[in-house]
C-alpha cells in the first residue's frame, strides 16, 4: 500500500520536473530530484531509491545518525540540508554526507575546514542565502553572499559548487520568482570573480509547492519531501 503511494508521488514528481523543464526549453537531466527525507523513516526512504532515486536531504544530525545503519548498504547521495551547529560538524563527517548545501556562515565554515584539514578531506560545499528575507529563515542575507563566499574561497578544503535557497512562502508569483531570480544572479556574479575554490555550478531551489517556478529560472536541484512521502508528522 505504502509502498505504490510513494511510487504513484514519485512519478508525478518526475512528471512536474519533465512538463516545467519542457515550459522553458530546459533538458530534464539538467535537473536533479533531491528528496528531503527528514521525519522519513529508513524503511520509506528505501523504497524511493529502489525505484531508482539516488539523492536525499537530511536536516538534523541526529536523524542521520539514527537512519544510519539501515541505510549504509543502500546506494545512495546525502546532502545535508538543514541549520548546521557547529559542534555537529564531527558526525556529519562521520555518515557519509558528501555535500553541505546549507553553509552560511564564516564561524561554520572555519571550524568545517578544521576538521576537514585534520582528517584530510576535501567538502563540497553550498552557500545558503536568505533571498526571501523572511527573519524565521536561515541562510547568509543577498548583500552579505559574495563577501563569504569570498572568504570561503581562502579555504581550500571547502569546494564551493553551488547556491541553495529556500523561496518566499507566498501566493504572490512574482515575489517567489524574485527569491529564484536573486540566487540566479548572485550565481552569475560570483562566477565572474573567478575566485579559487568556487565554482558554482548548482543552484538548488524549488521544493514541493514550487519547483516549478525556480526550475523556470535555472534550478539544477530540486528538494522536495512531502509531494514525494506525504505530509510530515513530527513527533
Ligand atoms: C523540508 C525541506 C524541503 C522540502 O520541503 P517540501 O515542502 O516538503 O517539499 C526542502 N528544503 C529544505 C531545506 C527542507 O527543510
């Protein structure tokens, strides 16, 4: 039962990525479904990878943690997606996350490339800013992104690659372009400084409500959880 209404969400997931990539011209390769698995248990996350899904989003260390093992011999990408506190940083080096999206500031960023240094490792890494303004959501603000993305470039072991944001929560269409719009060109401007270690290549932006939309305007990573698994239920 469980098991065709993730199969059934999935493909329609797929088919959105398809018709808004065909809207504007895009190749559907050119975007990858990211699933955000936070409150998905390891038993639902395995059947979306079965179907052929390779990456997933984690937004709390301790969820990592403790999906861990049934998971490790699974196939599969981990991004990590949510707020990082620094002194999380040793386990989410520990469970194989091989990218963070949400670095968003330089205090995180240093003491990453600490640990990084000591266990030499290289991290790919995204900026997370804030372009919807709004004061409950995380991210470096848009007047603030090329200044540490600057700084991140002195670290070498941060392998700066993308941007990532999180659109405005809003029936107003043209305020949720802007959010997508901003990150666009902040990946243009960024790109034009040539800057050591940064090279971006991924914006990801877009989740359930609106992908759509900021495929529209240059998404290579979409996020989406409850399109996929339904709605969450926090305990
Ligand atoms: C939960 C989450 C998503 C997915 O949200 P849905 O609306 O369920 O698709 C995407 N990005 C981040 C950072 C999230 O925390």
């Amino acid at each position: 039962m469980e098991n065709q209404y993730i199969l059934d969400n999935l493909s329609e997931v797929l088919n959105r990525i398809r018709k808004a990539c065909e809207c504007c011209g895009r190749s559907p390769q050119e975007v990858r479904l990211l699933m955000a698995t936070k409150t998905i248990s390891p038993e639902i996350i395995k059947i979306a990878i079965a179907a052929g899904q390779q990456l997933i989003g984690e937004n709390k260390v301790q969820e990592i943690r403790d999906k861990y093992q049934q998971l490790k011999d699974v196939p599969h990408e981990k991004h990590f997606i949510g707020y990082l506190q620094t002194n999380k940083i040793n386990d989410v080096l520990k469970y194989g996350v091989s990218c963070i999206q949400s670095v968003d500031r330089w205090e995180l960023a240093q003491k990453l490339h600490q640990k990084l240094l000591q266990a030499g490792r290289e991290m790919e890494v995204y900026v997370e800013v804030n372009t919807s303004g709004e004061e409950s959501k995380h991210g470096v603000a848009p007047t603030q992104a090329v200044a540490l993305v600057q700084q991140l470039s002195q670290l070498n072991t941060l392998k700066v690659s993308g941007l990532m944001t999180i659109g405005k929560l809003t029936e107003d269409a043209t305020q949720l372009r802007a959010c997508f719009v901003l990150l666009r060109e902040l990946k243009e401007e960024i790109n034009s400084l040539k800057l050591s270690n940064v090279q971006i290549k991924e914006l990801s932006m877009g989740m359930s409500t609106d992908l759509e939309e900021a495929i529209a305007q240059g998404a290579t990573i979409v996020r989406v959880g409850s399109a996929i698994f339904g709605k969450r239920k926090y305990n």
